[in-house]
C-alpha cells in the first residue's frame, strides 16, 4: 500500500516533535534556576532574586543576554564543524526525548526498540563534543572532548549491563510496554521486580537495587555531571570542549546538558521508578474520568524525573571530582563486573 | 603488529600553556607543561606578570610608607606580613615594644593565619572540583574580616602593625567577638572535615599525589606547612621564637601520611586544618592573658635606625617570611630582601609535578597554596 504525502499525516508528526521541544526549554529554565537555588542553599547563599519574583525569570534573562552576545568563531577554527557542533549535541539530546514514555497516550514514537534507540541517539552526543573540541582549535578543548569520548564510551557498556538484564526480565525493550508492566502500586515498580513475577521477585529485589545505582552512576557520567564532570572540569579545563564558545552556540550547550540530565533522570525512571504510573491508584479511575489519568501519568512522570535531577543537583554540590584514571578504574573495575554478575544472576533466576 | 602501527604513527608531545588566565593556577600564575597525553612529562612555572618592583620601590619610601606595601605580599595575611617587617624594623631600631602590642600582633596574627588556611582549603577544594567547602571556609572567614575590620577599619589591607606598635588599640567589643568566633569557629572546622577532609573521592584525589619526600622539602627550602606536610617538625614560633611566641602551649602538626604516602598533597592539605586548632588554642591563651595599656607609647616620631642590617623571619601562613633590611642611616632603607615563602615553595613544583596527570597539577598548586603577589612582588 503505497500513501502519497499527507499534509495532515506531516502536521501531526510535527505536532509530535514539537511537544518535547515545549517542554525541554522551560524545563531548562527551571532547572537552571533550581540548580542555583538549590546550589544557594546547600552553601549558605541566598541565590538569583532579583530578576523576577524570588528570582524566577533570571536564567530567562541570561538566555536573552547570550542571544545578544557577539557570536565569536576563533581564528584557527574549524568554521564549518565548529557552528554544526552544538546543533548535533543538542539534536542528539532532543531526539532522546521521541522515545520517553511520558504517559501511556502520548510518546514520540513508540518504537519497539525505544530503550536501545535511547541509548544510541545519546551516543551521538559524542561525536558533537568531538567536532566542539577538534574545531575549537584550542587544548583545552581537545582534551575535554578526547575525556568525554571516552568516558561516554566507556559508561555505555555498564548502561547496557543494565538493560540487558532488565530485558532479561522484563522480555522488553519498549519503554512504554516496561512502564506498562510496572502499574497499579508502588510494588510493581521496576525496583521492586515486575509485576507478575511471583516468588521470583524476592530474589531479584537485591540485585534490581544495585542495577538501579549502576544505572543511576553510569547516566551520571553520560551527562558529564560531577562527580563525572571532567569534560568540562573548570578547575583543570577552563571549560572544556565548549571554552570557546559564546553566545547561542554556548547557550545550546547549556541547553542540551540540562535537556539530557531530565532525558536520563526519564530512563532511570522507566526502568526502575514506574515510568509514568502512580505509586498507589489514579484519581481519575477513582472518579470515572479516564481523561484524567494520563494527565496524572504526565505529572507523576514529570515528578519522578524532577526529583532524580535534584538528586543529580544535589550530588554536584556535595562532592569533588574524580581523575581520569580513576572515573575508567570505577567504570571498568566496579561497575562493569558489578553489572555482568547481575545480568548471569537473573538470567539464572529467571531460567530456574 | 602493535609496534609497527606506533612506529609509523606520528606522535608528539604536547605543550600547554596553564595560564596566567587560568580559573586554578591561584593568580597570574603560567605553569608550561609539556604532555603525553594527559601525563606531564615536565612542568615549569614562569612567573613575573604580578611584579610590581616592591623590593626597588622601598628603597624610596620611609619605613612606615613600605607597612602598606608589604600588605600587598601576601595579600591573604597581611598581618602576618606586617608583624614580620615591623620586627625586621624594631631590631634596627632596638626599641622595646609594650606588652600589650605584643599580644594584640599574636593575636591578630593568629587570626590572620585562620583566615588565610581557611581561603587554601576552600581554593584546594575549588581545585579538585569541590565547590561547596570554598564558600563554607569564605563564611567563616568573613567572620574574621569582619574582626579586622572593628579593628582597624580595613578587610584585607590593614596597614595595622607599626614600627613599635599599632595604629589602634583593639575595639572594645573586640577579645569578647573573638572568643564568640572561637566558640562559633570549632565545630566548623569538623563540619569542613565532614565534607572535604574524609571523603572518598577528595581522598582519591590527593592521596599519593604530588609527594614531597623529606630530603626533597629540605633541598628546595620548602617551608611551612608544605613542609611540615612532610614531616618535619619545624616551624619558626617554636624553633626561633619571635615576639612572646615563647609564652604560649600549642604543638605543631606534622604530616603523618595518613592517606597515602607521607608528603603527599592530602597531608599538606590536612595539617592545615590541624593548625587551625593550634592557633585557636593560642588566640585562647592570648585572650586569657593580654595586659592592660597603652599601645602607641612606643611608636617613634621618625623611624630612622642607624647603620646596619637586620634580618628577622616570622612563621607565615605560608612559610617562612624574612625580611632583609640594609639601613645606611637615612629614613629609608638601602635594600630590602624578601625572602617568600610562596616563592620558595613553587620551585619545589618542577621537581614533584612530571608523571603526574593534568588534574593532579593543580592539586598540587593547591596544595603548595601559592600567592602570586607575594612570588612575584
């Protein structure tokens, strides 16, 4: 069956691909500012509270204020390679966005595939940060960009130590389909083995814990946070791959961190924390206005996600930053074998 | 197979240029690495792009117009800069000093010394990547700013200390703020140990880094508590007691490579918070015991010392700081020599930094805490 081109069939994707960009720049905003609060209040500050009502609009002005900035390309740079660098970073954390399951109605595509395609569109992030660092002309730069190729690299197999063992349980790489099986209470939750697993799930609770950090961790360094932050280590790098970028092309930097800390906050939620579904009933099946549950699936998603990227806020603030040699000695020595005798565990739990 | 692939392919070294606009090399400071990748393969640090001729500049001014230079050494103690120059001065002179002045200068000094452990240990914190600790030692040492300032009216600058005596006497308010702050200040310090001094990944990041093994120290003039982080009990207050350092019990910590190896930046970094707690034991006594009086009976009309030269060193926060005076009898001096203890420090960083990585170099700064007002002078 052939369909010739549909305009409407078009408007809708759009409308699609659009709903997630609407939510990641206000999202950035906020978390920007709640990342200064949080960061005041963790260290006897007051924070932003000036601009707007307690402060509310001040990364609003500071993104209006890098628009405004000149837009410097360096002299030795790379011109090409060096304006298409943030695009593909930030196109890489947006596209992540397609396959979150923010209730059971709406997601970007619901592929089949969604939890491998999250972890590959992420991967394209890297090869942004290697164009930023090699276009950039400048050693610092290059430098952060080889840590983040290889720190991003290197914190995937441990991602997908993670997924292959919930895949070992579960039979599912759909996120929606995973946040599906985990319904009705709080039990079900990923973290608390699947919904209908019986006697089984006693034996994996333990392991699922120790997935959840491993998972929890490794996203960790995939967003470049502290204590994984050595890509853009300000006290060694200045600023790392994106030293010599100003303006816009900075703010998109800016942007896209913050979009891919709620995109893997998004993952770990899926996986382990219920995705989108509620810890106890829906108001709305309690009331008979189904109309109303996916818009509850929308804020309890919304909620989880929030509060794991305070956590990430809140790490960031409390501990210094590990070394090279060390952020690989954690991913290959600990989390790596941690991960492979969790995956042969269930698998023989889930054979028995 | 390997080695004909690292034969034919082309690889070089690297050389980066730290700074002098540099968010950790502590100030204007170049540190030229030459890299193997991320391993230095040798380290020099150029110097110079603060140095404001203060050793030619005295030659030309009377002795109470240096005091205000000498502030701008080390501008995070300047009392204890001060506290050195004036004694430098008073042995040309040969006065005696009141003993109320004495006390005043230990005790300020004493605080000075908090203040400036307190900026190291937040700024090594900033280095490794801590944010959080270097606002909460820039807390407490507002604290002590704010003494200063009831004092003297100055923050960071005091010119304080004159030549026999000070320019105030102390605010009435000022032993009873203090001991408040000693109160207050206590607990912080186990809080500063909560957060950066026992955890995991700070330890990780300083442990067996930067390691400056006895001899070393002792070779490159290393001083204060960069070298005391090595072990060696030394320190200018108990070895050659200056002013009434001599009345007073306090104990000076050593490295003791509890993390790691002895000397490494863990230890340096440590024994500064433990002489924090020695000079909060000497500001106590001090407070306890300070005498009433006048404290500018013995400041003179006109310091003009006759011929001759003195040389007195005081035990900065940073080391060991020794002014060298030349008088040929006018109201200024011949020569003045600083020797700096920040200075001295940096030239042990050559030797200590190569096999590191690019992050440990500035632990190592850090842990060296340099001034480069006081390096490049």
């Amino acid at each position: 069956m052939t369909t010739i081109f549909n305009v409407w069939d078009f408007l809708l994707i759009l409308l699609y691909a659009i709903i997630p960009l609407a939510y990641i720049i206000p999202f950035a905003l906020m978390a920007v500012y709640a990342e200064r609060k949080i960061s005041a209040w963790i260290q006897n500050r007051v924070g932003p509270n000036r601009t707007g009502p307690i402060g509310l609009f001040q990364t609003t002005a500071d993104i209006l204020k890098l628009m405004q900035k000149e837009d410097i390309v360096a002299n030795g740079a790379d011109k090409k390679l060096f304006l298409l660098a943030p695009i593909v970073v930030f196109i890489g954390s947006y596209a992540a966005y397609a396959a979150l399951p923010f209730t059971s109605v709406y997601i970007g595509t619901n592929i089949n595939l969604g939890v491998l395609y999250m972890v590959a569109i992420s991967g394209f992030v890297v090869a942004g940060i290697i164009f930023a660092g090699w276009a950039s002309d400048n050693k610092y730069s290059i430098m952060g960009s080889l840590r983040s190729a290889a720190q991003l690299v290197s914190y995937e197999i441990p991602t997908l130590f993670v997924i292959i063992s919930i895949f070992a349980i579960t039979q599912q790489f759909n996120l929606r389909e995973l946040s599906e099986m985990q319904t009705s209470n709080i039990l079900n939750w990923g973290i608390f083995g699947f919904d209908g697993l019986g006697y089984k799930r006693i034996l994996l609770i333990p392991v699922l814990f120790v997935l959840m950090i491993i998972l929890f961790i490794s996203t960790l360094a995939e967003v470049n946070r502290t204590p994984f932050d050595l890509p853009e280590a300000e006290s060694e790098l200045v600023a790392g791959f994106h030293t010599e970028y100003s303006g816009m092309k900075f703010a998109l930097f800016f942007l896209s961190e913050y979009a891919n800390m709620f995109a893997v906050s998004g993952l770990v939620t899926a996986f382990f924390l219920g995705g989108y579904q509620s810890p106890f009933g829906y108001l709305g099946n309690l009331l008979g206005l189904s109309w109303l549950v996916p818009i509850e699936q929308v804020l309890w998603f919304l909620t989880k996600g929030i509060l794991l990227v305070c956590v990430q806020i809140w790490m960031r603030w409390s501990l210094p930053r590990l070394r090279m040699d060390q952020l690989m000695r954690v991913c290959w020595k600990y989390l790596i074998p941690i991960g492979f005798v969790c995956f042969i565990y269930i698998t023989i739990v889930m054979y028995l | 197979m390997s080695n004909t692939i690292t034969k034919n392919l082309k690889t070089d070294e690297m050389i980066l240029n730290m700074g002098p606009q540099h968010p950790s090399t502590h100030g204007v400071l170049r540190v030229e690495l030459k890299l193997d990748g991320e391993k230095i393969i040798e380290a020099e640090p150029h110097i110079g792009y603060l140095h404001r001729c203060f050793e030619k500049h005295c030659e030309a001014l009377t002795y109470p117009q240096i005091i205000p230079y000498v502030d701008r050494l080390d501008y995070l103690a300047s009392m204890n800069n001060e506290f050195g120059f004036v004694l430098a001065v008073e042995k040309l002179l040969k006065i005696e000093i009141p003993e109320r002045v004495e006390y005043i200068r230990v005790i300020t000094g004493e605080l000075q010394r908090i203040a400036s452990h307190l900026v190291a240990l937040g700024t090594f914190g900033l280095d490794v990547g801590a944010f959080t600790p270097f606002l909460f030692t820039f807390r407490d040492r507002e604290k002590i700013l704010n003494l200063f300032e009831i004092t003297c009216g100055a923050r960071l600058l005091y010119n304080y200390h004159w030549v026999g005596g000070v320019s105030h006497d102390l605010h009435p308010d000022f032993l009873r703020l203090t001991k408040e702050f000693i109160d207050y200040f206590r607990p912080k310090v186990e809080e500063l140990n909560g957060l950066l001094s026992y955890n995991k990944i700070f330890i990780e990041r300083t442990a067996n880094i930067g390691v400056i093994p006895v001899d070393v120290a002792i070779n490159y003039g290393v001083s204060g508590p960069s070298l005391r982080g090595s072990g060696i009990k030394w320190d200018i207050r108990k070895n050659d007691p200056y002013s009434i350092y001599n009345k007073f019990d306090f104990d000076i910590p050593v490295g003791q490579g509890l993390a790691g190896t002895l000397g490494d930046c863990w230890d340096r970094y440590f024994v500064r918070v433990l002489e924090i707690e020695q000079s909060l034991r000497i500001l106590e006594q001090a407070i306890a015991q300070i005498p009433e009086g006048d404290v500018t009976s013995a400041i003179p009309k006109r310091v003009k010392p006759n011929e001759g030269i003195s040389y007195a060193r005081v035990e900065n926060p940073k080391g060991e700081l020794g002014f060298f005076i030349v008088s040929k009898g006018g109201v200024q001096p011949m020569r003045v020599k600083v020797r700096a203890p920040s200075f001295v420090n940096l030239s042990v960083f050559p030797e200590i930094a190569p096999g590191h990585m690019v992050s440990d170099v500035v632990a190592i700064l850090g842990s060296l805490d340099i001034v480069l007002g006081e390096i490049d002078r």
